[in-house]
C-alpha cells in the first residue's frame, strides 16, 4: 500500500467524489428515480474505469442494483463490500451552509447530503481498492461489490435477490462500510444494529374539516385524538406502553456493559455537540449507550393534518396522520413489533374515531459475534493506520439487509469511516476528509492483509 496514493491524489479524488455527490439520488422520492438511476450508472463507470471484468446492474421492482466483481486473484480469498448509493431527502433546506447537491469543502469537511451515508464510504473502498492494485501492479484480493439503491428507503430488492442467489455470498467475509469511528482515533466495530418498524398510523374523526367555532367544544378533533393516542403509547417518562415489550429485550452481557463504561464519553458534550439540545430524554436510569443501543424506542417523524399553511385557518381537522417508527432490539422480532403496536395502539384508540395502521418497511434487529479471523485483521489494519484497535460497540441505528448478507456464513464486518458529529440525515451532513484518506489507507492495508491468506 503507499500512502503518498491519497496525498499525490486528492485533487483528482475530489473532484471524482464531488461528481458522485452531485447526483440526487433521493430513494424515497419516486420523482428521483432517475437520479438513482444515474447513481447506479456512476458507479459502473468507475468500476468500468477499475478494470472489473464483470459489472452488471441487477433489476428489480425498484431502484437498480450494482454488481461488481474484480479480475480473478487465483487462490486468494474473496471479499465482499456492500454499501448503499441511495441518500435520505435534504430537508430541511434552508438549514444548509451550502446547497446539498453542492459538495463544498470548509475546514476540511466535505459538506454534501450522502457525504458519509453512503457515497463517501462507498467511494472510500473503490479507492482503497485502487490505491493497493497501483502499489502492488495487481488486484490484492477477489473483490465483489454490491451496491444498492433503497437501503434509505426500505425497499426490496436486494432482499429477493440475496435470498435468491446465496451463492452470491458465499465469500470469505463482508465488509459493511456505512457506520463510524466510535470517536475520532477510535475505530469501530459493531456487535449489533437495531431493527425497524415503520408505519403510519391514520386516523379520522369527522366525515370533513369543520368551522373551529361552530363545532368548537363538540367536534373531536383528529389531531388531537392522533396525539393523545400516541402519547398514551409512550409517555413522558419515554417508557412505551406495550405489553411484554421490555421483558422481552435480550439485555447486554455484564462484559458488555463493562466495556461500554470503559468508553471514553463525555454527556455533556454529547448533549451540546452532537444532539444539540438543552437536555437528553428517555427512560430514567439507563444509561446512554444502553438507551441508545440495547433497548426499543418509538419515535414520531411527522404528522400531517389540519392546515399548515402561511397565516390562520379556523378548523377542526377531521383527519391526522403520523409517522411512526420503533428501533428493535436483540429479542424483539419485526413480527411481535408489528402486533404489539397493532394492540396498544387498539387498546388506547377512543370508540368515536376511525383508525388504521399501515405498515411501510421494517427490518430485524442483529448480532454480529466478533471473534471471526477477519475481525482481527481488521483490527490489524486500524492499528497500523490509525494506531488503535478496533472498540466493539453497537449501533442504534439500522440496516435492514445485514441478516441476508451473512445468510452463507461469512462474518459479516459492521465498520466504516463516519464520525459522530458527521449529522447522517440531516442537514449540513459532512465527511471529515482526514477520514475519507485514513480510512483509504486502512481499508488498502485491510485488503492486502486478507489477500495474503491464501
Ligand atoms: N448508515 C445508516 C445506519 C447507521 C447509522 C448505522 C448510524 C450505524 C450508525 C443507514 O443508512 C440508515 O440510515 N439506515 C436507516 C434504515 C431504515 C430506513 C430502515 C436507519 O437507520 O434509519
Ligand atoms: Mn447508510
Ligand atoms: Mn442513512
């Protein structure tokens, strides 16, 4: 691997990287498709450009797959790399310094929604991959790529095709580059992710809006029945109110929990620098990690109803709709999520009001046991680079496709080059360039460590 590789190309690197970060690509808006579309076909440019033998766009009821599979390394081992080029909507966006589409670099940050989640990462292992082939004159390591389109937006298609095709991940292991460091100079690796359920919960009161005057004081208000429904569910305390939903939660070993309060961590610069509020929430005598790693939530992401226009209307809404979502935890399946939500939501519901739950996308919570061979070469390749092992903590965030990726047994590698404050999915998301040519060198080193075991 040579290191000058990120020094003597960072311009030209760059301005690659800008080009992919132009792109909108939006899964969740279908006026976007296109743009998803032109994502996928900036990739296979480059893995045209890397010289893959094999590049393919892999179809399905939604945005494309890239597939791509690097000149054959006979008797090395084979590894997998998956990373995502969808990105979440930019909104708000007058909240952006710079416009979202409009990759600019200040302070050495490269602000662009999908800077870090996933394009950055993404583009992060094509040049690792590029860097070590031009040291070395030759491919370190078997190299496949899957790259999909709607990991933001629970889509399918990789879920069929993996469970379709398993030979597909029949590799000697996976590496997932689409989380972060644990701090900067603390790499990381994941023991579990949170699953998901996603939903909309509907609900109408009145055949039609009404005069707030006339029918003020009488007229149930779908709004307010909404609110009252969902705050019954979860109260104050942040406890949710469903039944066997806690002593269901697998809890964390006592060594976990003995490694987590090693961690260096710091709530109150938690709190002002990367929450960025005047206080944390949530259940009481839990600590951070553990509210944010080991146990459910259910969060609102927005409501729609009533009038939200500029100025005043006078009006009793006669429907509201929310979007909710619940975090899994290791004991908790996306199926028993589903039904208890249906039953609290049921068991709080007033008589006089019409409502419904509609299931948009959901995934299991999983975990990863990190003893596999590649984790420590891994950890090789941290320590050279950056000079720290990795430190094994968990995420509480969630991608839906981790279960199939392992589905033929390769350890599945949960890690990446994101830092906490990086603000995935919302605005003024950033890549710390220091970490996009870091992570080039230690994914670089991680590729010929693995292609030396043969
Ligand atoms: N890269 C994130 C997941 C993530 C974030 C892992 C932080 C670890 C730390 C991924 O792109 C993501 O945002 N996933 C969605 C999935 C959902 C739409 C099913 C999430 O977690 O909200
Ligand atoms: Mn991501
Ligand atoms: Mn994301």
């Amino acid at each position: 691997m040579d290191r000058q590789f990120v020094v003597r190309e960072q311009q030209r690197l760059l301005k690659e990287l800008n080009s992919f970060l132009e792109i909108p690509s939006v899964s969740t808006l279908p006026d976007h498709a296109g743009d998803c579309r032109r994502a996928a076909g900036w990739l296979m440019d480059q893995f045209r450009h890397l010289g893959f033998p094999v590049v393919q766009l892999l179809e399905g009821d939604g945005h494309p797959i890239v597939w791509a599979e690097s000149p054959e390394v006979p008797g090395a081992p084979t590894l997998l790399c998956y990373g995502h080029y969808d990105v979440q909507p930019p909104d708000p966006l007058d909240e952006w310094v710079s416009p979202p589409f409009t990759p600019t670099v200040r302070n050495g940050q490269l602000f662009a929604r999908g800077a870090i989640d996933d394009k950055g990462q993404v583009f992060c292992l094509l040049k690792a991959y590029e860097a070590t082939r031009d040291a070395n004159g030759r491919p370190p390591i078997n190299i496949r790529f899957i790259i999909e389109g709607e990991e933001e937006c629970g889509g399918h298609v990789i879920t069929e095709l993996l469970r379709r095709e398993r030979k597909r991940t029949k590799v000697d292991a996976v590496v997932v580059a689409d989380m972060g460091y644990y701090a900067k100079g603390w790499p990381a690796v994941y023991t579990a992710l949170r699953g998901m359920c996603y939903v909309e919960l509907h609900v109408r009161t009145l055949q039609r809006d009404l005069h707030s005057g006339t029918y003020g004081g009488v007229a149930p208000n779908a709004i307010e029945t909404l609110i009252r429904m969902i705050t019954d569910v979860k109260g104050a305390n942040g406890k949710i109110k469903m039944s066997r939903l806690y002593s269901r939660v697998k809890p964390p070993s006592e060594a976990e929990l003995a490694d987590w309060a090693s961690l260096p961590f710091d709530e109150a610069e938690f709190l002002s620098h990367e929450v960025t509020g005047k206080a944390l929430t949530g259940i009481e005598g839990k600590t951070v990690f553990e509210r944010t790693w080991a146990l459910p939530t259910l969060e609102i992401h927005g409501i729609r109803g009533g009038f939200t226009g500029e100025g005043a209307k006078t009006v009793i809404p006669a429907a509201a709709v929310a979007k909710l979502s619940m975090r899994l935890v290791p004991g908790i399946k996306l199926s028993a999520a589903r039904k208890m939500m249906q039953a609290a939501f049921a068991k709080v519901a007033p008589s006089y009001a019409d409502w419904e739950i509609k299931f948009l996308h959901g995934g299991e919570p999983v975990q990863v046991d990190v003893k596999a061979p590649a984790f420590a070469t891994l950890d090789r390749a941290f320590l050279e680079v950056v000079g720290r092992k990795c430190v094994a903590v968990r995420a509480g965030g969630s991608i839906p496709i981790v279960p199939e990726l392992g589905l033929s047994g390769a350890p599945v590698l949960l890690t990446g080059i994101g830092l906490p404050d990086d603000g995935l999915h919302s605005p003024n998301e950033k890549l710390d360039l220091s970490q996009l040519w870091e992570g080039i060198n230690v994914f670089g080193r991680f590729f010929e460590m693995m292609g030396e075991k043969r």
